[in-house]
C-alpha cells in the first residue's frame, strides 16, 4: 500500500495525491536447477521480498528523496522492486528476475530484467 502522486497532466486525477494497493508477484528463472533441485531457496527469496517491500508499504512515494523527480508509475515502481530484488537475492540467486506489480484484476505491469 503506497500514497504517491503523478503531477503530469497525462495522468489525469492520478495527477494529485492518491493511494495504490499492489498485490506484488515475483517470478524467478534459471536455465538449471541446483545442486538442490530448486530454482531458489523459498525463503530467501520471501525474506529478500518482504525487505524490499518494506522499503514501500504505508510510504508515500513523493516524500522519499530517492524518487525526487521521477514519475513513480506502476511500471517504474515494478522495475524498482525488480531492481532491489535483484541486489537482495545477489550472489544466492544467478538468473532472471520477473516482478509484477497488480492494481486490480484488469491493471498490471512486469518488469524483467536480463539474466544475472
């Protein structure tokens, strides 16, 4: 659950202050499974998650200076999360990353990066 603004006329009401509640999926791909037969440790990548998650929850966006001037989009925020994800799973995880940012059962945007 974030607050954050989009001041850009493009945007229409989203424009002002508003809130968005996001279910948040992350998908994670490898071209061969480990020594353990996995992918990656469940609960490394739900504790790296839930951290970066915990970055965003209950903020509002537009008063954290890291997104000073940036337009904080579910797409930008996805490939943010994909990003932080990333830099948490490092050196555990060595493959692709996808994370999905869901709005609603209609709205949603991925972002996936190159393989690690």
């Amino acid at each position: 659950m974030i607050a954050h603004s989009l001041p850009d006329p493009f945007f229409g009401p989203a424009s002002d202050l508003h809130g968005a509640t996001y279910v948040v999926d992350a998908e994670f791909f490898t071209q061969e499974l480990g020594a353990h037969h996995v992918v990656i440790d469940i609960g490394v990548a739900h504790e790296a998650l839930k951290g970066v998650l915990s970055e965003l929850n209950y903020r509002n966006l537009d008063e954290k200076s890291e997104f000073a001037g940036q337009l904080t989009t579910t797409e930008f925020l996805a490939r943010y999360v994909h990003d932080r994800l990333t830099e948490a799973v490092n050196p555990t995880f060595q493959g692709k990353i996808r994370v999905t940012l869901h709005e609603s059962h209609v709205a949603s945007a991925s972002f996936e990066g190159p393989e690690a």
